[in-house]
C-alpha cells in the first residue's frame, strides 16, 4: 500500500495546478493558508512545506485544518482536496454512488483495477444500503 500511495501526486498536482491558475507564489498562498474554523490559529502551511510539496518531496499527509485552510488559499472546494489527499497519501480513490450524487462518497482501494461490473456492484450497494 506504502509504495501504490507514494507513487501518486494527485493532491501535489492540485495545489500546483491552482497557484498557476490564481497566478499565486508559495509565499502567497502559504499567507492565505488559515483555517476558516480557527483563523486565530494563523497560517497552516509554510513557504516550506509548500515548496517541498511543489517539489514532489514527501511531506505528512495534512490534517482537516490545513485542508480547510489549503482549500480557502487555492479556493477550491475542501471535497477536492479531500480526495486529492486521500488518493495521494493512502492509495485511496473517492466513488460517488450516483452521477451527480454529492452526498454518498466511498474511499475504495485499487478502484481502478476492478472491473466495470465490479465498480458497478459497489455503486449499487452505496445507493441502496440503508442503515436504519
């Protein structure tokens, strides 16, 4: 699982893909980085941390306020970045049940190497499992 997950760089290819597309440096973004839920806590991510992301240099999976932070200083949605995380640190890749379903997610290892009956079958039984 250590080596599927360290080869990924979905998460990585957001935030460089974003500050191209705000025209934003590691610096700005690095000041932008504060979690809306605790701004009293200031910046989240360094010049640094960023810069070693950028650099495709291993750095800790982000906890929940950096990730809400991240997402405020690229203004992307916190979902994105959610998965983008997910499929880079633990080889995760996030299904929705339903074209266009927004609130049922599933974080499913090695989606992609199953087959399209099998993708199929585990979008079924997210859409039909009821808990109650």
């Amino acid at each position: 699982m250590a080596d599927e997950a360290a080869a990924r760089t979905d998460f990585a290819d957001l935030v460089r893909r974003r500050m191209v597309e705000l025209k934003l440096g590691l610096r700005a973004v690095a000041d932008r980085a504060v979690d809306p839920d605790r701004p009293e806590g200031g910046s989240l991510w360094t010049k640094g941390t960023l810069e070693n992301l950028a650099n495709g240099r291993a750095i800790k999976a982000p906890g929940p306020g950096q990730l809400r932070a991240l997402a405020v200083a690229l203004e992307v949605p916190l979902r994105s970045l959610q998965d983008a995380a997910a499929a880079q640190w633990f080889g995760m890749e996030t299904v929705t049940a339903g074209e266009g379903d927004l609130e049922t997610r599933l974080l499913v290892r090695r989606y992609q190497a199953m087959s399209p009956e099998d993708r199929r079958r585990l979008q079924i039984i997210a859409e039909t499992y009821d808990p109650s």
